[in-house]
C-alpha cells in the first residue's frame, strides 16, 4: 500500500465506524446537555467536561475506524491522551455531588489526578511515537504496536477507575444518610458498566479472544445503557431543572439509536458474508478454468504427494512471508484430510497420518496424541467428531497466542518469548512442550545460534492456523504496509491445498458504499430527532402544556376568570377542557359560597327546619314500627309456653330473640325462634300412652317476618296440642299417625303463603314411661342427644325441606329408644351462628358445626351453661332458642343439703368471718376456684353478709360464673346502691349472659350516678347495639369522641354500628 497521501479515497467506513460515530455523537451530545444546563451546580459541570472529553477519546476510535491509512495509527494519542482526564472529572462529580460537598479532598483529588494524567500521558505519547505502526486486522484499523506502554496506560486507567468508581462512591455512600445514597449508587453502576466490560472486552478482541463485531455491538449496547442509568439517575435527583422536551428527546434518541446498531449488526453480517460467498466462487472458476479475476493477488498451492509449495502466481515483490504461508497450507491440508478420514479405523488411520505431519504442527499433534490416549473408551466415531471440535479450540488459542507474540518488540525475545511460552496454561501444553523441546535455556534453537528476526519467525510458525479451508484470513506483508484478504481451498482428488489472496483494500471498497449509507441514515434520524421531534412536540405537546400551567398559576393568584385555549382534541385539549370546567366550577361555587355567606342565618333556619320535620316524622314512622313490634311481641308471648306436666319427661327452654326494641318505656324482643311443649295421650281408653311433646322451631326472616312465621308456628301448635289434648281427651291414634297429621296439617297452612313464610321445626313425641321417641326434623339444625357426658348428632343428613316448601324427600316419622339419664338439645341456628371476631370490621362466622356439641359437653346440657358457653365463644348474630328434654333424670336434691354433706363445709359456712378471710388468701394465692366455692358456701348460709358478698360478686364476675355475679350484685347493690363499679359488673354480666334489658337498667343507674364515666357508656352504647337500637348506640358513642377523640373503643364501636346497621 506503502505511505501514501492522505486523500479521500482512504476514507473507507465499515460496522466499526458506525458504531464508533454512534458512540461519540451520543456522549457529544450528553457533554453539551450538561454544559447548557441552566443555574448547574460544579458537580454538574463536572460531569459535562467529563462527557466531553470522553466524546474526543470516542471520536479517536471514530477516526481510526474509517481511516485507512497508517496515520490513523496516532488516534491512540486521543485515546490514551483524553480517557484518564475524562476519569478524574467523573470522579470529581462523584465526590462533590449534589451540593459540591468535600471541596477540599475533591481539589486535591483533582490535581493527583491530573499531575498523573499528564505525566502517563507524556510517556505514553514517547514510547508510541517511537514505535513502529501495525495494523490489526482484528480491529480493522492502524495502532503502534507499543504493548508495553499499552499496558501501563490500562494499569493507570484501572486505578483512576478502581479510586473513581469504587473506592470513592463507596466511601460517599456510607457516609451519605439521606436519599442521596440512592442517587450515588445508581451513578457508580453507570460509570462502572461504562467502565468495566468496554475496558475488557477491547483488550480480548484486539488479541483475538472475541470477535471485534461482538466487541462493538456490546460496546455500544453497554455505553447506551450506562449512559441511559446516569441520565435517569440526574434527572430524577439533581438540583438541575429539566424540561419534558429532554426527557421524551432522549429517551427517543437512544431507543432509536440501539435499534439502529442491531439493524446495523445484522446488514453488516450479512455483507460480509456475501463477500466471502462472491470471493469463493472466484477462487472455484480459476483453479478450475484458470479464468482469473482481475481482484485476485496471488496464488500458493501445497502439492501434498510431492511436498512441495507452488508459488509461480505470487509476485515476490509482495514481499509476503512464505515460510508461514507453506506451514498454514500444510496445517490446513491436514485438517482437510482428518475430516476426510473414513470412521472405520479411525483411531489407526489418523496415527498413520500424525507420522507423516510435518514439524511445526507439532503442536497440534500433541493434543490429538493427548486426546488418543485419554479417550481410548471413545468409538472411532465419537473420537473423530470430537477432534475435529477440539481443533476450533487449539486454533483459537494458537490464533490469540500468536497475536500476543506478535505484541512482543524491544529488548531481547528470547527472554520475553521463553517467559510468554513458559505461561501458557495447560490448555495450550502442546505448543509449550513442542517448542521448548527444540529451544533451550541458552537460546539455542535445535542447537543452533539464530537471530532475534529468526527466533520470533520460528516460535511463531508453530502456532499457525489449524482450521477448515473456505474459511478467510488475512496476510500482510514483511514491511506491514500490504494487506490482503485470503482464503484456502482443497482439492482432494489432486491432493492439492490452495491459497488465494484478495486486494484488502478492495474488500474495504465493497463494505463501505453500504456502511457510507448507514452513516447517512444515522446522522439523519439524529437530526430528525434533535430537530424536528421538538419542533412537532412544541406544537403539540410543550406549547399546550405552558398555556395549561399559565393558567394554573393564575388560577392560584386568584384569576378565576382564565380560559385555556383549546388547539387540539387529544389528551391534553381534554385535560385543558377539564381544567376550564374546573375553574369554571371553582367560580360558580365560590358565588354560591358569597350567596350563602350573605344569607347563611336563614339558610340555617330552613334546613334546620327541613330536618327537624324528618326527625320528627322518622321518629313517627319508628314509634308506629315499634309498637307493631310490641303488638307481635305480646300476642307471641303466651304462645311460647312450657306447658308439660310430666314427671318423667322434663322439658325446659330458653328463647333469646335478636331483635330488641323499647316502647314507651317498656323493653322487649321480636324474632322467629319458638319453643312449645305439652302432653297427650295416645291409644284407647282402656289401654292409652302418655306421651309429652316438644317443638323446636325457627321462621325464616329478620324482625317482623321472622315473627310472623313463628306467630303463626304458635297459634297452629297450640291449638293442636289444645284440642289433642282437651276435657282429657284419649286419641285413637299411633304415634307415627298423630306426627304425620300433625306435618301435613302445618305444612299445609305455611304453603298457604306461597313461599313467603316458611319455618324450620324439629317435632318430638315420647312415650313417657319407656322413653320411645318418635320425630321429623323439617331442615332444622341436628337435634343432640346427651348421653353419658357425650354430646352427639342424632341425625345424620338431611331427611325433609322445611315447612311450606315442597320437599324432594318422603316424609317419614322417625324413632330411637331413649335411656334413663338421656337428654335431648334442641336448638335454632343461632346456636351456630356466632360471630368470632365481634370486635373486627369484618365478620368471621363460626362455620365448626361440632363446636355446639363441645359447648353442651362442657355445660353438662344445663341451659343457661349452654347459652354462657356460646357467649363466651363470640357475638350472637341470630335468634337463639334452646329446648331442652330429659328422661327421668333424677329429682333435684336439696342445694343445702348437697352443700352441707361434710361438717366441714357446714363449719365453714357458719363462721362468715372464716370463710371471708380463706376465700381472700385463696384469691390471693392464685386459687380462684378453690375461693368461689368457699364463698358461695358461704353466701347459701349467710346473704345478708354484705362484706361477704361483696367480695363473692367481685370473684364471680372476674371468674366469668355471670349467673352467681348477677345473683350476688343484685343482692349486695340492693343495700349499697352507691358502688359505682359494681353497677357497672352487673351490667357487663348481665350483657354477657344476653339479658340486654337488665344490663341497660344497671347501666343507666351508673350514667345516673356517674354521667362522667367513660367505660359506661362506652358499654351503655354496646348494649344499645346490640339491641339494634343504632342511634341510641351511636349517640353515646359520639359523646366519648367528643371527650377523647383518640378513644379507639368508641372508634371501633362507630364502625360496628356501620356494619350492622
């Protein structure tokens, strides 16, 4: 090529160059955005000098990239001469962000730097100044081949960059307390992506370990993503004011730009590609028609029968060198033949050709005699399939070891050779062992004294190309000025290798009129988004976006009469549409406003007016509503009655309706729970049963409805068990007869409603003296059967739909023989339905249907015990009846004898004074129930002993036994009215066992008493609660927030009431 005059045909770009101008347009551009920012901090500045600087280091890879001549070899004096001083004003806006912080440490820190930079820098351009210049044919551009000062720049960068980028961001960061710490961080992971993988990569590519087209694609990816990570990072915690222009512009730009470069990447492939393609079918046409064309070199061909190289197409001029030519046709012929070889005595066929191979594959011919040793197991298949992908490896490494020889200039290479040799690692022992059998310590080689020149020569035909033919190389000649592109072709039936080289220079010719369009594309679409994307987002988007906050500013100095103007009918023509209504609104309410201000007294009068009179006509529609209630509640009262007679089937039952309400002063409850009982006889006159009856039953309906149903329930039972039974009337009837007319007599009268009123029942008929029983369960919850201190179901499923909705079942009276001790529970599904989180927002319903059976266990199916047991589990939120059935049980002894069996306890009980102070120590000493029992002992001798049971009723209510505590307070509160707490015992108790009206009437005592007690009426508003009387409820609760607007009960007592209302 020689040293000719710059002159455009030189200029030749390719994929290096784009990505290289990609690069340095994109951190031009970030300089000078930092730089214009207005009122910028010295951080800031910082930071933009940084930018800049880095975009001359880039432009200097830039210009070597698309220069084709060996002056562009002085780009590395860009390179080298800019990085380090654009390092130390990075690191100077990592030490002084945000607010120029550190300014002493940071200006020492600056001139260190400095004073190194300049320093290496000056080195750096002596030592590659007096070197000779190369070009890599790996990087497609001119370098000095300077490895050494190559080499102690990069150490000074990785200082600059270890200090820069960790030592002082991590310093800073756990010094920095405040948001900022996030801000640094993000600004070191976008110096070191920058930083760290470019560095490296540049390095492996140059020598060969990475293609440089890999190189350049992450290269540029890396940079826009580092740059993207700091950008991000500025705008979102600078002090700096950015527009949104920027924001969208930027964003645009390097989205824009990594597409282009992937486009780019892949056109750029494909080129080369089809260079390779057109070049083969050159070299195909003249070694068999020798038709040669004109871009053709040269040509070598390796005859293999006679081993001999046939160089009459190559110009000696060319001044190429042969000696590596002939070992590279040899190698490669070599391959060709390998891969030729049948499988079929594989192993055998390839040893014979080893023997055959020439000296300087003797390299390569220790790894395939390692690889025959090591993996005899290997079929001849296997092993040749394997060799032939080992012989990828060993060419890359022979192929980067090369380069890296190459590298070595100055001083002695025998010295520097033997100690790169003596290096290499294990994978590349066959090139370390075959070379140091022919070269000694003493520099002999094969016991001959040689030259530096010859020395180099012969090291480095050992690690020539071991690869498939077809493939492209490249070859410079000896003065480094010639450059050519090659590739190699066997013909196997003349057992012929052959080499033929192509201009280089004309395959920069083919790849640049492509890459000079891709130039072109890229400048313009940065010209169209720097330019023109503002031009139309002006327009569009930033002009409409000023006028909408003119207008909110004005707005906000009291300018209610701006109107944004309206342009274009898309989001923000919406959004200023909004904002005018808004203003718009803003000012019709505030006329309002002044209308209201100038007539507020008699605004006041009407809608104080306007709400009395729905107050008033509420509290009509209520006091009519609740004396309907009270009307249903009376004529229900005498229908739920225990009218059994028997001794021998005992029957009890206890009804507590949901719903509570107060008419005229009077309290009472409405719900669809009913519990009849009563007794008939069955047979003839001569020979009759007496049987008792038992009806548990539950209409379906909340308050009025619910009443209804169980209305209707009573006066339908009632009259049949009236008649069954009248003027002691026999019928002549089987138990199972009288229960199926009695069904079908019921069912009858509730289908009558058409499905408006239905009921769930479970009817019991049992024979008095032999405890037969007969029922039906009509959808009712399963009855339970006591028996042995063992609590089960009696029914196993469902067996009848409820009374006056068709059923899919049979009706069919059911029977089982009951046992002396025996009970029967039955109950509603409020017994079920119980709220286990009372004091939650949202409600957890007991879904455990066993649990019912463990509460009649543990109450030894006592009622009341029952009920406590349920209570105790969580909140009723249904009515609850129970109706209990027991078959000669044993008669009730009497209490005081059972509490005097032992003199003992009649000692006791007669000294109050005893039993006062031992129930104290027990108390004291942690034996609650030991105390409870001595006192209630006390309490069946003694009730008038005021001090006694004023310590039994206090035990009592802490011990949970609420019927004893109810007892006991009653008693005691009936001569000592003036003990505010124990008012307020009696009607948590009471409150707990549901008796809502007496643990009203205690609680209104204490308001009475005590209106200033805030716990009272804490539960004074709960007791209204949960008689549904919200608004009582809710105006106690108000009260407390108005004394302690923090109280959380009462808080949690006002969404309680939301939620139930």
């Amino acid at each position: 090529m020689g040293l000719n005059p710059i002159s455009w045909d030189l200029v030749l770009f390719n994929y290096y160059s784009f990505g290289s101008l990609l690069v340095t347009l994109t951190t031009i551009f970030l300089g000078i955005f930092f730089l214009t920012l207005k009122n910028r901090t010295i951080a800031t500045t910082h930071l933009g000098i940084g930018f800049m600087l880095l975009g001359v280091f880039e432009t200097g890879y830039f210009l070597a990239a698309f220069l084709y001549h060996p002056i562009a070899a002085y780009h590395r004096w860009m390179t080298g001469g800019f990085i380090l001083f654009a390092l130390a004003h990075f690191t100077q806006f990592l030490l002084r962000f945000p607010g120029n912080s550190n300014q002493r440490i940071a200006k020492w820190v600056l001139m260190a730097e400095h004073s190194v930079s300049v320093i290496t820098v000056s080195l750096f351009i002596y030592f590659t100044y007096i070197s000779e210049k190369i070009y890599h044919f790996t990087a497609h551009h001119w370098d000095f081949n300077a490895f050494d000062a190559s080499r102690y720049l990069a150490l000074v960068i990785g200082i600059f960059s270890i200090v820069g980028f960790i030592i002082i961001p991590t310093w800073r960061v756990v010094i920095t307390k405040d948001k900022r710490r996030i801000a640094l961080l993000m600004f070191t992971i976008g110096f070191l992506i920058a930083a760290i993988y470019p560095n490296i990569s540049n390095i492996l590519s140059r020598d060969g370990v990475m293609e440089r087209s890999t190189y350049m694609t992450s290269n540029v990816i890396l940079f826009l993503t580092a740059f993207s990570f700091l950008v991000i990072a500025f705008i979102n915690n600078s002090a700096e004011r950015t527009t949104f222009m920027v924001k969208i512009v930027g964003i645009t730009l390097f989205t824009i730009c990594l597409i282009m470069q992937a486009l780019v990447y892949i056109s750029s492939q494909e080129k080369d590609a089809e260079y390779d393609s057109l070049r083969m079918v050159n070299i195909e046409r003249a070694l068999e028609n020798g038709v040669k064309s004109g871009d053709i070199e040269y040509a070598f061909h390796w005859d293999d029968s006679k081993e001999s190289l046939n160089s009459s197409e190559y110009d000696p001029n060319k001044e190429l060198n042969l000696k590596e030519i002939e070992a590279d046709l040899q190698n490669v012929t070599t391959y060709e033949e390998i891969r030729n070889l049948r499988e079929e005595g594989f192993r055998k066929s390839i040893s014979l050709l080893l023997d055959r191979t020439h000296t300087y594959f003797g390299g390569y011919k220790r790894f395939i005699q390692k690889l025959l040793e090591d993996k005899k197991d290997l079929s001849d298949a296997e092993l040749k399939k394997l060799i032939l992908a080992s012989a990828e490896q060993w060419n890359k490494r022979a192929f980067v070891s090369s380069n890296r020889l190459e590298a070595i200039v100055g001083g002695s290479f025998c010295k520097k050779g033997r100690d790169f040799v003596n290096a290499l690692g294990d994978s590349e022992f066959g090139f370390k062992e075959e070379i140091f059998s022919h070269w000694s310590e003493d520099c002999l080689w094969d016991g001959k004294d040689l030259d530096q020149a010859q020395l180099r020569s012969e090291v480095l035909r050992y690690f020539r190309y071991f690869k498939p033919s077809e493939t492209r190389h490249y070859r410079r000649s000896q003065d480094g000025t010639g450059h050519y592109v090659a590739f190699m072709k066997f013909q196997p039936e003349k057992q012929q290798m052959s080499e033929v080289g192509f201009s280089y220079r004309l395959y920069r010719d083919f790849m640049h009129p492509t890459a000079v369009k891709q130039t072109v594309i890229l400048l313009a679409v940065i010209f169209i988004v720097l330019a023109l994307f503002p031009l139309f987002f002006k327009n569009s988007l930033v002009d409409p976006l000023n006028s909408l906050l003119s207008g909110v500013e004005k707005v906000n100095k009291g300018d209610l009469d701006v109107v944004v103007p309206v342009k274009v009918r898309d989001e923000i023509g919406f959004l200023a549409d909004s904002f005018n209504a808004m203003v718009a609104s803003i000012k019709q309410a505030r006329r309002e406003l002044q209308d209201y201000a100038e007539n507020l007294e008699e605004k006041v009068r009407e809608r104080t007016r306007e709400v009395q009179e729905k107050m008033e006509e509420v509290q009509r529609l209520k006091v009519q509503q609740d004396g309907d209630y009270f009307l249903t509640s009376l004529l229900a009262k005498p229908l739920f009655y225990n009218a059994n007679k028997s001794k021998l089937v005992s029957t009890d039952f206890i009804i507590r309706q949901k719903k509570q309400f107060e008419f005229r002063g009077k309290h009472s409850d409405l719900g669809g729970d009913i519990c009849v009982t009563g007794n008939l006889r069955l047979g003839r006159p001569d020979s009759f049963k007496r049987y008792t009856v038992s009806m548990n039953g539950d209409a379906m309906g909340k308050s009025m409805q619910g009443a209804g149903g169980a209305l209707v329930m009573g006066v339908v039972m009632n009259s049949i068990l009236a008649r069954s039974a009248a003027n002691n009337r026999i019928l002549d009837a089987t138990p199972e007869q009288w229960l199926t007319e009695i069904y079908d007599e019921i069912h009858a009268v509730f289908k009558s409603f058409n499905g408006s009123m239905v009921i769930s029942a479970s009817l019991y008929l049992i024979e008095d003296e032999t405890g037969v029983c007969w029922y039906f369960n009509a959808e009712h919850p399963y009855s339970v059967l006591y028996r042995d201190g063992k609590a089960s179901f009696i029914e196993d499923g469902l067996t009848l739909r409820k009374l006056g909705l068709d059923s899919e079942f049979e009706f069919k009276v059911r029977s089982f023989q009951l046992k002396k001790g025996d009970i029967i529970i039955l109950g509603s599904d409020g017994r079920d339905d119980v709220d286990l989180t009372p004091e939650e927002t949202i409600r957890t319903i007991n879904e455990d249907e066993m649990l019912f059976l463990r509460h009649v266990e543990t109450a030894k199916a006592n009622l009341e015990d029952i009920e406590t047991e349920i209570r105790k589990t969580g909140e009723l939120t249904d009515d609850l009846s129970l109706l209990k059935i027991e078959f000669q049980g044993e008669p009730k002894s009497d209490e005081i004898e059972e509490i005097f069996e032992s003199s003992d306890h009649i000692d006791k009980a007669l000294n109050t004074d005893s039993v006062y102070e031992d129930a104290k120590k027990m108390y004291k000493t942690g034996r609650l129930d030991e105390a409870l029992e001595l006192l209630k002992t006390g309490y069946m001798h003694d009730s008038a002993n005021q001090r006694l049971n004023k310590l039994l009723g206090l035990l009592s209510f802490k011990g949970k036994d609420y019927n004893t505590a109810v007892e006991v307070l009653n008693n005691y509160l009936g001569t000592d009215p003036d003990l505010h707490e124990y008012w307020f015992y009696l009607s948590i108790a009471n409150k707990k066992m549901g008796k809502y009206d007496q643990a009203l009437t205690a609680s209104l005592k204490l308001l009475e008493i005590d209106p200033n007690n805030i716990s009272n009426t804490i539960n004074l508003s709960d007791i209204y609660r949960l008689m549904e009387m919200y608004d009582r409820a809710e105006e106690y609760a108000r009260k407390v927030l108005q004394k302690e607007p923090g109280n959380e009960n009462a808080h949690k007592l006002i969404r309680l009431i939301e939620r139930d209302r």
